[in-house]
C-alpha cells in the first residue's frame, strides 16, 4: 500500500525523525513542505522493496516494523548486511546514482513495516544545508559499518558452530524461555553459509542434549550457553 497523506502519517514520521527537524529551525510551513515530498508505505513481511541490480531512487526511513538488507550468491546462498529497526534508514541507498548505478543488495521487510519514502535528491539536499540532518546520516553511516565490519569478523575468523552457538544464545536471550523460533534455512541465511551446514551441527547438538528440535523451532538446554563449539 502506497499513500502520500495517509492519516496520522506525518505525525508518525515526526514522532519517530522529529529530533532530525527540530522546531526551532523547522517552522510549521517549512516542514510541511519537506513532508509532502514522503511517500508512506504500509508492506506485509516478505515485501521486496528492491532487489540487487534495480536503481533505487528514494531512501525509506522506518516508523514501525524491520526491513533486511542481504545479499545472494549464485549458489542462492545469502548473508544478512544488516537489519533496519524503527528509527533508522537505509543511508545505503544514498549512494545510489553518485557512485552507484545499481543497489548492490536486495532489501525486504522481515515483519510487517511502515516506512516513509523521502526522494535521493531531498535527502541530499537535506545532508548539505541541515546539521542535525548531516548528523543523522553519519551516525547511521558509522553503525552500519561497524555492523559489516563485524559481520566480516565473524565469517573470517570464527567458524561456523561457534558463530551458530553465539546467534541462538543470543536469540535465547530476547525471550522468556528456551524456545527459538527459526528454520534451518533462516540460520543458514544470516550466518551465510549452507542449510546443510546447520543442519549437520544442529543434529549434533541434538545428539549431545544441548538442545530439541521441532518443525520450525529449536528449543536449548539449560545449559546451552555454557557449550564449547
């Protein structure tokens, strides 16, 4: 669903990206006029908001919901860049068109999401005159680059039970029991590597009583977190 003046829409964006325009330096008229350039869009989990290749024109800056920005091989293997939360933007998309001909990653909602689309061109006009605005894009800039060099850490350096181990302790770690919901191909996808991988050192862990897996879900052991890969 795509709108310009859904209801309530600009107040939302405000409510989340308002410190971005402050109101001493955004009087009403002034913000009106940069609001009426979004486009909202209200995207059901699993919209793809642009794939690898495509030339992307607008950057989305989420109100609600995560967007992923991953990358496939040619085996259809894929690898999490990283996730984009409420409160955040894809400052990669910003490139696109100085530098970037093409989005080099493909981008799709993981829940479903509400996002205001702002122009290529008013988002760099906006990163030239406004501080607060300049600011925002670096911080995000800054973030998401330690979360890839991060990422790059992790594939080099780490073998794949061990960054397995850490990902499930930590998805553990979000809720109140011992349950994680995910497939063997959702773990494949974020880690990067194989289902088949997963699967082999999963059923491994299986084996030992480290953990219980069902359809869909895995299910660790009390003492899950204290397992040596």
């Amino acid at each position: 669903m795509i709108s310009q003046n859904m209801p309530g829409s600009m107040d939302r964006f405000l409510g989340v990206f308002g410190s971005i325009f402050p109101g001493s330096e955004w009087p009403t008229a002034k913000r009106r006029i940069l609001l009426e350039k979004l486009r909202f869009r209200e995207m059901e989990a699993g919209t793809t908001i642009l794939r690898e290749g495509q030339v992307c024109s607008s950057v989305p800056f989420v109100l609600e919901g995560v967007i992923r920005v991953f990358k496939t091989a040619e085996s259809g293997r894929s690898i999490t860049l990283y996730r984009i939360e409420a409160g955040q933007s894809c400052i990669l998309s910003v490139g696109c068109g100085r530098g970037l001909d093409s989005f080099p990653a493909t981008v799709v909602t993981e829940k479903a999401t509400s996002a205001a689309f702002m122009p290529i061109d008013t988002v760099r006009s906006l990163f030239a005159d406004v501080a607060s605005f300049r600011d925002f894009v670096l911080y995000q800039y800054s973030s998401r680059m330690a979360e890839v060099m991060e990422l790059v850490e992790e594939i080099a350096f780490r073998h794949v039970d061990e960054r397995l181990h850490r990902w499930l302790v930590e998805a553990a770690s979000l809720g109140t029991d011992r349950r994680i919901t995910a497939t063997h191909q959702e773990l494949a996808d974020h880690l990067g590597t194989s289902r088949e991988v997963v699967s082999r050192i999963l059923k491994d862990w299986e084996q030992r009583e480290e953990l219980e897996l069902s359809r869909g879900s895995i299910i660790l052991s009390p003492d899950f977190e204290r397992l040596a890969p």
